[in-house]
C-alpha cells in the first residue's frame, strides 16, 4: 500500500488547483461572451496591415534608410579601375596570419558538392533531363546511400520532380530516406533558378511556390536557405520574396568584379540585404556573395584557379600543363594538403568568421558515375590527413548549404562577428573588363512579351476557376498545373533572357503556347459557369463556350488572326463579356473585330452604350516605293466601347446589327498624310478616307492631354489641361551598331559609340480620330508605331520588325526639358522603382539597366513615366531623355552560346505614357534610393499588364446568360491587389480551401482622397466560407 505524507498531498492539491484557476482564468478572458461576436481573423490581418501602412508610410516615404553600403553610394565611391591583382585577376595577393587559428578557434570548412542544371540552354528540357539530369540523380541515389558522409544539394526542381515520379516504388522510399538524413539538401527549391533583370515578381512566387509545394506533397521538406549562382546579376526583390516566404539565407555569385573586391576588402561578402525602403530592418535576409569569378570548381577554393583545378579530380586524365591534376596518395597528402588549406585560409580573410564554404561542382556535374567516386575517395583523403594534423588547425568535412549558414550563425551568436546591412541591387553585371551583360534585357523580346501575357493569362484563370469546385473530367486542375508550371519553367535564367539555343527558344515557345491554351479552355468554361443562371447550367466540358479575343498578342499579324464577330440577318445579335482580374470596379475601352460597321452596343438590360467604329488597318512593305503602306479592310471594322466591371468580376454586353448608323455609335474620321495613291473605298465603312498633305498634328480625347506630333506622326509635345503651356516631349528612333572586334551578342550589349537617328524616307502617315479614340500611326523602317489617345494615359505601340537589319539594336527615346540631371528611376521585377545614376566614369552599356515595366525622369516640377507591358532594357543617358531598346539582332558574342541571333521575330510592344505635375506631391527626400509612382501611373500599368479579358460567346444564342458576376464585391483602394486566387485543394477533398496573396503597392501621394476602404473582405467573397486564416 502507497503511503505518502499529509504535507505532500497539500502540496499536490495546491498545485493542482492553481493550474486549474490559471487555465480557467486564461480560456475565458480569451474567449468571447455569449453576446459578443468574435472578431473574424481576416479581420485583425487587415486591421493590422492597415495601421502598418499609416505607422509606415511616413518612413516609407521621408525616412531615408540607413545602412552600412548603399550600392548607388558605392558605386558613386568607386573607381572601376581594372588593376591585374596576380593570380586572383580582379583581387590582390592575399594574405593571412596563420596564428589566428588555434586549437580551440579552428576553420571549419564545408565541401558542398553539387551539380548546376539549366532546364533549358544548349539543349531543351527533355534532352537536358535524358542525356544530363536523370544519369545525375541517380548515380546521387546510389552514391548517396552507399556513402552515409557525402552530401549533395539540388536546386531545380523542375528536374528533380520528373526523375522522382520516373522512380521504382523502392527507390522512392530509399530517395526520402537520403533526404531525410540530409545527406541530399534542397536548396531555394524553386522550380527553377530564376532570371532576376527580366521576370516579374508574381513570376518569382509563381515558380518558388510551384517548387516548395511540390517538395512539401512528395519529400515533406521547405528549404530555408536558397542558391542563386547563375543568374546575370541580383535584384533585392528575390531576398524580400524569399524573406517573406521563411527563408533565412541566400547564396548569390554573379555581380561586378569590381563590387567583389571592394566588398572583399573590408569583409562585407556577407551582409544583411534590406530593401531600399526598409528603415528598421524588417526585410533583411543574410546573404553570402561569392567571391571569385564562377561557381565552378576552378574557382571556388581560393583565390588562385590554377591550384583550385587541381583539385578537380574528375578531370586528372585533362592534360593541363598550368594545372596538373594527380590522384591523392600516401605519398603526396601531405603536400596537396598544405597546397589546398593554404588557399581555405586565403579566402577565409575575405570573411568574418572561422567557417568557410567551398562549393565542390559545376555546370551539369557528377554525371559519370566515376565522378562520385573520384572526387569522394580524393576528398576524404585529404579531409582525414588534415583533420589529424593538428598544424592545420582546420575540422574539413563535406557538407551541404544549410550546415554552412547554420555554422555563421552560430558564430555570430557566439560574439565572434557582426555582419553589416546592405540596401540596393547589383545590376548591371560585368565579369571581366567592360564586358556588360545588358544586352539579355532586351534579347528576344517577342517571348519576353509572351512571358507577360501568359503571366495574366494564369491569373486570370486561376481566378475564375476558384469560384467553383471542378468535377475532375473538366480538366480545370490539370490545366492549371501545366500552366503554372510552364511559365515557371519559363522563368528560368536561360528562358524569360532569351539566351538559350534557336531550338530550345522555340521549344520555351511551344511550351508558352500550350499553356495559353489550357488557361482559354479553363477561363471560358469558368465564364459560362459564371454567367449561366444555375438552373440552365448544364456543361459540356469538351466545347467552347466563348472565344478568348486579344489585341495584345505579341507579334504581327495579330489584326489577321483575332476572330472576327459575324453578325447578319440571321444572327442579328452577339453576347460578348469582360472579365475584371483586379478587385475595384473598372471602366476600360475593349475592342472587338465584327463584320459590320453598323453596329450597336447595349447592357444586359437594353441600355444603350457609346460606341466607335472604325477601319481595321493592316501595314505592308511597298517593294516598289520601299515605304510602310496601310490597307483597310473590306470585311471587318473595329468596334469600341467603355465596358464596367466589378470587381474580380464578369459583365455581358450585347452587339446588335442594324440597318444603318445607330444613335450611340459614332466613325472615327481617317486621314493618310504622304505622297501615295488612294486606297480606294472601305465597303460599307460611312466615312471616306482622306488624303492631306504632310503637316504638323494636334488630338486630344475627352479630358485626357492633348498630344502634338510632327509631319512624320511622331510625338513632339504634351499639353495636360487646355489653358497649360504645351511640354516639349520629342520622340526618335535610334540604332547602335558594334565594335569590329568583340562584339555584342545573346548577353552583353557592347555598342560602337552612341546611338545614330533612324534614317527614313519621307513616312506615311495615319490619322484617326474619334469621339472614344483617336491615333496617329507612322510606317518606319523596321517599326510600325502608334500613339492611341483616349480619356486616359496614352497608349503607344510598336511593331517592331529588323529581320533585315544585322548588328544593330533599335531603341526609343524620350527627349525632354525636365531637369533631371543624371538621375532616373527603373523598377525591378515590378515590385518597387530603384535610383539609378549615370556614371560617366562607366561606358554606355553599363549604365543601361532592366526596366522590367516602368521608368521615369524628374524635376522638382514634372515626371515623364514610361510604362512597358513587357521587360526590356533602357537607361536615361542625357539629362532628359528616357531611352528603351526595341530589339537587337546580333551573331554570336561568344559567351557559351555559340549561337546567332538572328531568329528574330516580329514584337508588338505596348506602352503608356504620363507626364505628371508633382510640385504638389509628397515625394522622398534626395537622399533616398527609391522611387514611387503616383496612382494614375500605377493604374496604367495595371492596364497594361492586367486587361480586362474579353470573350465573344460562341453559340448563337445564350439561354439563362446573366448580366454579371461580382457586382456584390466590395471594390478596395487601387493600391491593394488580390494577385493570386487559387482553389488549393483537389475536388475530392471534403473540405475546400481557396488561398489568396494580397499585395499593396506604395505609391506617392498627390493630394487624391481616398474614397475607398482600405481593407478587403477577403473571407466574403467566396460562398459558404466556414474559415478564413493566414498562412505563409
């Protein structure tokens, strides 16, 4: 019998009671009372963002951030001179105290192996994966769980996840088992290894979410730590992306030479990387700059490469006089070991800390199976022979990514260093000499431009299929997979750069292609659904319901390829529907080909709506009068209108044919300036054509500017209200040639001089002008360029075409009296504006830099801002100027490729332009290296970028169409986004989630008041929602 004493039992009891009175106490204060209703999650999330943009706004916006280097500020400090360090070309002789090692203060060295694999480069996808990826994955499942001490980290999981599902069962199961013991590391773990000039940042997240969630279904594994080692130069959005998504550290190598060596000199190659804005320290992610010249093992042991090499032992049997490779023996250890620590300890002084990483790989390494081999048996002979000997003072091992950020941190715990805080990007890229890589900003702009419409293609149709849960015979989720993953894959640093091999290009394209098509079949299914009254609904999934129509299809002939609506007698009236991606109420014109120009345009309810016909012009060569001629067509018109829609929403309009000009439509007048012939009648068009004489042209649109063109119909000036003075903005095309030795190519723009005038015979020119809209369209040699007036932000487009042309760039350029001195503004990866300054100390390529869908120029007045719809590469080279390049067509630059570019395609590039009075605007100081751009800047982008979506219905009649979707959403403020709606579970699921990512721009205030909430309830807008959380 247990017996215990009357004081222990009081004890007992006492403890027991208070535990209860503290939990009792603890659930009720945190619960609500009976009468009081809980306030929903979503709610507190936005209640706090909200109170986080007013508390930071101020800061955001006047607070200058401190750090201890800002890269506009290093780069005003340096000289750029190239000196001949000896053998460490762009350093100097290092050199090291051997006595700050110790016993008890060792360096500790990690051998990370591991093997860089582009999908997609000089062989496409599938070719990589057979004959490179797969031999590698599975000699790393061999060696790997025949060897417990080799590590090995994997980047792109594009690759690995088909290697993983071309698995047996068994070797599924012994695959986890290495990932689970470490042995095998993901790094970043990214569907690819992104470009960071060129893509955007929903791109970004688009392929880092496809990877991770694919890591966490198959390997139930999220990386932390992430590896970027080849792409052309660094953007800060990556490390905010990062940050936000749990990652604590990066790992970057391609950045100027000369920021290597001044960074190396005071040990900064690891820092803090803040974004530009950040004044407290929020973004900061540790970040690890290689040192040397390339992540290949030539150059990652130390400072000299003639020793580093021989310590590839893959590569004994190469006969290299400057670099002899030998097997490790008893007899030649000792001294190889000697050799290799000497070159550990030398790169340790370019750090703060006792440990050291070496990268032990290369590009599509460790595919013989020899290789595993040669390199463990190699490398663990000198690992024992010098962690034995004690003169070392050195603990080496191999080791994977995450074990070597996991060691600096614990010595920074441990007192043992502080890191210093590092704002800005490190663009533009330069490996050797004046060697810039600027050139892949702008290299194959048509799938650059294909990269953008897909990217809202995705959006949209991810949106419109989340409303509702799909039976699996739809096919909406495997669609949408194929899309999200296509263009992720696209994203990669040799896809969305224009870098690869011809073929790889076009293979990139067709994937593009296939993705475009199952985004239509998923966004017209979705409408019908959508719009079709429950009880008519009926689906047949293999048919098309609506036609997908758009004008901003990336190159020529898109005029020719969109549908035409046929509209008669027997089908006097056609459903046509708009879809709204952005969550505030939109009104935009749309377009649409029809058969008729006696067409009018009404609501669901019979209202009539305003409309504009006009002719459909087509531009063609004249090979006898070698000039750019337009031709009208007989058979279809373009028909305009102001469509509104709601919010992440759906409107239906209807066209009807009549038998002459309807009341609410109005025809654009059209003029032909030029010395040609007439082009004859437009059949049926009511309004003649017009032959002028060349002069100068003035238009403005309703209460938009009034823009002034030249007798060539390019721009010359800007009026902003009609009793303003008009602002000179003169418009040009330039060309660049190259030098006669080291030329331009895929990667680096190496120009002969400055840019040379476009020179033209005497253009025709096209002039429309209407109620809705009117333009001015020029034929150029080689472009065919438009400016379109409406209410709003002119548009400009320009359908660029150098198939004739050889060494030469063509770029745009924006000339001005604003004083802006040397300083501009470019975005990065359209999440924020950055400072640039151009350096004259620099040549003309390095002051050119990625402007992936915004830059402008300012004075203490005025800002010019010129918005792209697709990411190229521009710079401000004179005070005043803005100036984006338009295409390149070059031979080989000898940077790996080994390939022309000559596969050159037509582009239509879109743009718009705003000249804005900002004296009134609360603008940052001097100081600070961000920029922002006002609303109306921001709204056009949106519609370049995020258009209203149209759709012609395909059947002739529509039994239960409705007249819209969403006009219950609540619309938000024009600064806050739903960039991402996606249903996140299977149809089989029981319990269905939809996750979103809300994103809100800052922008510069200018006086406007905010009609809008600023919270959006996203927990309302789907039905029958029984939760709502935040997860990161």
């Amino acid at each position: 019998m247990l017996r215990i004493s009357w004081r222990f039992a009081l004890i007992i009891c006492t403890v027991c009671l208070l535990v209860f009175l503290s939990l009792y106490v603890l659930y009720n204060s945190a619960a609500p009372a009976a009468n009081q209703k809980k306030q929903p999650f979503y709610m507190q999330f936005e209640a706090k963002l909200r109170r986080a943009s007013k508390e930071q706004c101020v800061d955001v916006v006047r607070g200058v951030p401190n750090v201890d280097v800002q890269m506009l500020d290093l780069y005003d400090r340096m000289s750029f001179v190239d000196v001949d360090g000896g053998v460490w070309k762009q350093g100097w002789n290092v050199r090291y105290d051997d006595r700050k090692y110790n016993a008890h203060h060792k360096l500790k060295v990690f051998v990370v192996p591991h093997s860089h694999n582009d999908p997609g480069f000089l062989q496409t996808f599938d070719d990589y994966y057979q004959h490179d990826t797969k031999p590698i994955l599975s000699n790393a499942l061999r060696h790997l769980s025949e060897n417990q001490d080799m590590k090995f980290i994997w980047a792109e999981i594009s690759l690995f996840s088909r290697f993983f599902h071309d698995l047996s069962k068994n070797n599924k199961l012994l695959l986890r088992a290495i990932v689970k013991s470490g042995q095998l590391e993901f790094v970043t773990g990214g569907w690819v290894m992104p470009d960071e000039a060129n893509s955007h940042w929903r791109n970004v997240l688009l392929q880092l979410t496809e990877g991770q969630t694919w890591l966490k279904k198959y390997l139930n594994v999220t990386p932390t730590a992430s590896w970027a080692i080849d792409p052309y130069g660094h953007s800060p959005t990556l490390p905010y992306i990062l940050q936000k998504s749990g990652f604590r550290d990066l790992l970057i190598q391609r950045t100027h030479y000369a920021v290597k060596k001044v960074l190396a000199e005071k040990r900064q190659l690891e820092f803090y990387w803040r974004q530009i804005w950040d004044t407290k320290g929020e973004t900061s992610l540790f970040t690890h700059m290689m040192p040397f010249f390339s992540y290949t093992m030539r150059y990652t042991c130390g400072p000299d490469p003639n020793v580093c090499c021989q310590f590839d032992f893959q590569r004994m049997h190469n006969y290299d006089v400057q670099c002899p490779r030998r097997p490790i023996t008893d007899l030649n250890v000792a001294a190889r070991s000697d050799a290799l620590v000497d070159q550990w300890k030398k790169k340790a002084e370019l750090y703060r800390t006792n440990v050291l990483l070496i990268p032990l790989g290369g590009y599509f390494r460790y595919k013989q199976n020899a290789e595993w081999d040669v390199q463990r048996v190699n490398y663990e002979k000198l690992f024992d022979h010098i962690n034995s000997h004690v003169q070392f003072n050195v603990q080496a091992q191999f080791g994977t990514l995450q074990e070597y950020f996991k060691g600096v941190h614990e010595a920074e715990a441990a007192g043992q260093a502080a890191f210093p805080t590092l704002s800005g990007d490190f663009f533009t890229y330069a490996d050797q000499k004046d060697d810039y890589w600027s050139g892949y900003y702008t290299s194959r702009p048509y799938h650059k431009r294909m990269d953008r419409v897909l990217m809202h293609y995705v959006r949209s149709a991810e949106m419109l299929a989340a409303w509702n849960s799909w039976d699996a015979t739809a096919g909406v989720e495997d669609r949408l997979e194929l899309a999200r993953r296509e263009l992720s894959l696209f994203q990669h640093h040799d896809g969305i750069t224009g870098t690869a091999y011809a073929h790889v290009v076009k293979d990139y394209e067709d994937r593009l292609l296939e993705a475009l098509k199952a985004c239509q079949a998923v966004m017209q299914q979705s409408v019908y659904r959508l719009l079709t009254k429950p009880s008519i609904y009926s689906p047949d999934f293999s048919f098309s319901y609506f036609t997908l129509d758009d004008s901003r299809w990336p190159g020529s002939g898109v005029e020719d390829s969109r549908t035409t609506i046929i509209i008669g007698p027997g089908l006097p009236t056609k459903h046509v529907v708009m879809h709204n991606t952005l969550p505030h109420w939109r009104e935009q014109l749309v377009e649409f080909h029809v058969s008729s120009p006696f067409i009018k345009v009404s609501d669901m309810a019979g209202n009539p709506v305003e409309a504009q016909v006009s002719p459909v012009w087509t531009w063609h060569h004249d090979t006898l009068t070698k000039t750019i001629l337009p031709q009208g067509s007989n058979t279809k018109f373009r028909i305009i209108f102001k469509a509104r829609v709601p919010p992440m929403g759906l409107a239906t309009y209807i066209l009807t044919i009549v038998d002459s000009k309807p009341e609410h439509t109005s025809y654009a007048s059209n003029l032909l300036m030029g010395t040609i012939k007439a082009p004859g009648t437009l059949s049926q068009y009511p309004e003649a054509v017009k032959l002028g004489e060349r002069q100068t042209i003035s238009l403005r649109v309703g209460t938009g500017p009034r823009l002034a063109f030249s007798e060539n119909g390019l721009l010359t000036s800007i009026q902003l209200t009609p009793d303003s003075e008009h602002v000179p903005v003169h418009l040009s095309f330039l060309k660049y040639g190259t030098r006669s030795h080291d030329k331009s190519g895929t990667y680096r723009f190496l120009p002969n001089g400055p840019a040379s005038l476009l020179v033209f015979n005497v253009p025709v020119v096209l002039v429309s002008e209407g109620k809705l809209e009117s333009s001015v369209t020029v034929g150029l040699p080689s472009v065919v360029h438009q400016t379109i007036l409406c209410s709003g932000a002119p548009e400009m487009r320009n359908l660029v075409d150098i198939r004739n042309l050889e060494n030469t760039e063509i770029v745009m350029r924006l000339h001005t009296q604003i004083k802006s001195g040397s300083i501009f503004y470019t975005d990065l990866n359209g999440l924020q504006h950055i400072k640039r300054r151009r350096l004259e100390k620099l040549p003309l390529q390095a002051n050119y830099y990625p402007v992936p869908s915004a830059m402008f120029i300012e004075d203490d007045n005025m800002r010019l801002t010129l918005l792209t719809g697709q990411p190229l590469g521009g710079s401000s080279l004179a005070p005043g100027e803005l100036e984006l390049m338009q295409d390149r067509r070059w031979q080989d630059d000898g940077r790996n490729v080994g390939d022309e570019l000559l596969d050159n395609k037509p582009v239509l590039h879109m743009y718009r332009l705003l000249l804005e009075q900002i004296d009134g605007c609360d603008r940052p100081s001097d100081q600070h290296p961000a920029g922002y751009l006002t609303r109306a800047a921001h709204k056009a982008s949106q519609s370049l970028l995020d258009p209203l979506d149209n759709f012609i219905f395909s059947d002739f009649e529509w039994v239960g169409a409705q007249a819209q979707f969403g006009g219950d959403h609540a619309a938000v403020q024009e600064d806050l986004d739903v960039t991402v709606m996606r249903r996140l579970t299977k149809t089989s699921a029981k319990t269905q989630r939809v996750g979103y990512v809300l994103h809100r721009t800052n922008l510069m205030q200018c006086g406007e008041v905010d009609q809008l909430p600023h919270e959006i309830d996203v927990c309302n807008m789907l039905p029958n929602t029984a939760r709502c959380e935040r997860t990161t």
